[in-house]
C-alpha cells in the first residue's frame, strides 16, 4: 500500500533543503519507488511531503537520505500515514 511521508521543518532555512540534493546527487532523485515529492515554503519554514508506493521502498529509502540530510544539518523524522487517494493531471481517481 502506498505511504505518505511528511517531513517538516518549522524553523529551517529552505537552503538546507537544497543542499540536500547537493550533497546526496543522483541517488537522491533516481527513485523508481517515490511516486510523488512536493516542497512547499512555510512561515518561518519548509515542509516536504513524499509518496512511496510503500513502506518498504520508503524505509530502503532512509539509508539514502538520512546521511544527506544530515550532512545538510537536518534531522529528519518523517510522519508516515497510509495514502487513501489520488487524483492524476488528467482527472483520474485512484483508491488504495
């Protein structure tokens, strides 16, 4: 079953988030798993929320990122919740 996985920085400068990728390379966005990744800007902060198509391919996903977020200066810890729906650019409606 997918998974969503929230991680939120309430406090953090957004370049962190940035040096993420820099740090990480590729490794970090050649994940056939992750079906979705969005960040967004919050007040004072940012928040990343990514969809796997489950947990397994997310918690494979950890030895990846946990070093990069860490050489970042984040420490990530996700809220991971089960994923209830979809709807696609094109108007398609997925239930799990």
């Amino acid at each position: 079953m997918p998974i969503v996985a929230v991680f939120e920085f309430p406090s953090e400068d957004v370049a962190k988030y940035h040096k993420v990728f820099e740090v990480g390379g590729a490794p970090i966005l050649e994940q056939p798993d992750r079906m979705s990744h969005i960040c967004y800007r919050t007040d004072g902060g940012w928040t990343v929320v990514d969809v796997w198509r489950d947990e397994a391919s997310f918690a494979a996903f950890g030895e990846v990122i946990g070093p990069a977020t860490a050489q970042a200066g984040l420490d990530a810890k996700p809220l991971v919740y089960p994923l209830e729906g979809t709807i696609a650019q094109d108007g398609t409606r997925t239930t799990y």
